[in-house]
C-alpha cells in the first residue's frame, strides 16, 4: 500500500503522526510538495491526500482521494478518476472556526462602515463624515446553509446578540440552540424579506445554481446586506451588481465567485459597497484549521487501513 501526500502546509509533527500510522500498518509514505514533483515508485499511489487530480485522471490503481477541502464540486464532472470506484473524501468540517472568523469580519468592516474609513486612509485623508451605521445587535440574520461553517458562524453570531437567527437548508433540520428557527430551502422566499444580513455557505450544486437570483436579491430589506462564503455560481452577480450601485443592498461581501480569478475587467471590482477577498475565507494558513484537517485524515486512514468505512466520505449523488 503506498500513501502519497502532497502538500506544502504540513508540520514536521503532522508529517511524522501520518508516517508513524502507515508504518504502524505496513503501508509506505512519501511526501511532496506539488505533483510536478513526484517521486520515483509513487507515480501511482494507492492513496492520496492532497490536489492530486492529474494522478487520478491516470492512476486506475487509486483507491482513495482524500482533498483537503470542503467544497468538492471540481470533482463532480466526468473523467475526473481514472478509476471510477475510488473513493471520494473531503475536509468539510475543518474550516469552520476560521470561515466564521471571516464572516464576523467583513459582516462588522460593511455595518460599520470601516471599508469606508479605511479606503480614506488609504488615501492620506482624515475622513469625519458619521456615515450611518448598522449592528449585529437586534439584526435578522439568515444562514442559507447550516453545515459546519454556518452553524459555527451561528454560534459566534448569538454573542452579538442578534433579534433571531434563522437556518435554511436541504432538511431544514439542525438541533444546534443557536438557531431559533429552521427552514427547508423551499421556504426561502418567505424568509428573506424579513432578513438584514444574509450568509450564504452552501455547496456548488445544480440546485445552487443562482439560487440567490434577482427577485431574490430584491426581495430583500433595503438597506440588508449579503456575505458569500461557499460558492460563486449560488448567486446572480449581475443582479447583486445592479442592487449595490442602486443602494437597495447596503452591501455586499464575496469571498467566492463564478469565474475565479475575478476578472481584472470584471465591472465587480468597482462595485459601489462591494467587499471583495480572493477565495480566501478558508485556507491551511491558520493552526487550527491545518491541525483539524490532519486529524481528519489521520482518523480515516486508520479506518481505510483497518478496512472500516471513512467518516468523511463525499456522497458523489449529493455533490458533498
């Protein structure tokens, strides 16, 4: 059994905690930092945890491709495994904490105006225009997506002490108290006009295809605010576009967007009240998050090796 991983974020003592179980189960390592960098006797593994699509386009000896991301959506299209009974896994789970942090982040730098002041001091001027300004306290807060990255945002957003949130997802089901109420998906037309700040952390699917459209997105409050953290193709960008410059939404804040990178001619990039961030709500650049998504790994690669069923396994019908 031969386990490559390719990573470049690992730690000495993640290195040795994945060495020590696969000698512990006979079962050879090798790591490396890209797959252009491949070592002799690993071109094709039997595991793999890392970004190792080109390995699986070839590899008909692949038996597992463990990514360490949450959203798996490239992976969903046709000749992605040479191999079609290789097993998917992913590492939704680990980025909560710092997707949270995220969303608490720009949610604070739109109601507070600090992009505002900030974008002046950048400039070298002393802005004193008293902008109004909003607050999480008292706000209607919409989660549309309660995994683990919404519901960990729910948990920190509560201490704000918020007038109500509100879940939305496929079930519509969550039995975390930090929710006072929960929705099915088909229920989202009735939910937004009563919701100030939107968040949005859902899976690319097809049905979260422009799932926030331009009824939507103008069936919200004037003056509400949208944050987008899952993935770009949820919302339709030339409506979101045309709700900013308008002043309906107060703003807007996109880590994630159909075409990535964003354009540099993209007309988003000079969005009145658009905060953008390059897809980075959610990497291994923060010590917990590198930590978890290890853990993660570490605890199927004992369940592969023992030949138990993977925790984390992706459901290829359900796209996560």
């Amino acid at each position: 059994m031969k386990i490559l991983v390719i990573s470049s974020s690992l730690k000495q003592e993640h290195i040795d905690k994945i060495s020590r179980i696969a000698e512990s189960h006979g079962a050879e390592v090798c790591f490396t930092e890209s797959e252009d960098k491949l070592p002799t006797g690993f071109e094709e593994p039997d595991i793999i945890y890392g970004f190792g699509m080109n390995i699986a386009k070839t590899n008909k000896n692949l038996k597992w491709l463990c990514v360490p991301s949450a959203g798996v959506d490239y992976l969903m299209k046709p000749d992605v495994f040479a191999n079609d009974n290789c097993i998917l896994s992913n590492s939704s789970g680990s980025y909560g904490v710092t997707i949270a942090e995220h969303i608490i982040t720009v949610a604070l730098m739109m109601m507070r105006r600090l992009t505002s002041y900030y974008g002046a001091a950048l400039e070298g001027r002393w802005e004193t225009t008293h902008w109004s300004q909003s607050s999480l306290k008292d706000s209607r807060i919409t989660l549309l997506g309660t995994g683990d990255i919404g519901t960990s945002f729910a948990r920190r957003a509560r201490a704000f002490e918020p007038d109500k949130i509100i879940g939305v997802s496929r079930s519509g089901m969550s039995n975390d108290p930090s929710y006072d109420a929960m929705y099915k998906i088909d229920s989202l037309d009735d939910v937004l006009p009563g919701t100030d700040l939107l968040v949005m952390s859902l899976p690319s699917t097809p049905e979260t295809n422009d799932i926030l459209n331009r009824d939507r997105i103008f069936a919200m409050p004037e003056g509400s605010y949208v944050v987008n953290v899952g993935r770009g193709n949820a919302i339709d960008e030339d409506a979101l576009f045309d709700a900013l410059e308008c002043g309906h939404l107060a703003g807007a804040a996109l880590d994630v967007f159909k075409t990535e990178p964003l354009p540099s001619d993209s007309r988003l990039w000079k969005t009145k009240n658009l905060l953008i961030t390059p897809h980075i709500a959610g990497n291994l650049t923060l010590g917990y998050t590198l930590e978890k998504n290890v853990d993660m790994f570490t605890e199927d690669l004992n369940n592969f090796l023992e030949g138990r069923p993977l925790k984390y396994e992706v459901d290829r019908k359900k796209g996560y």
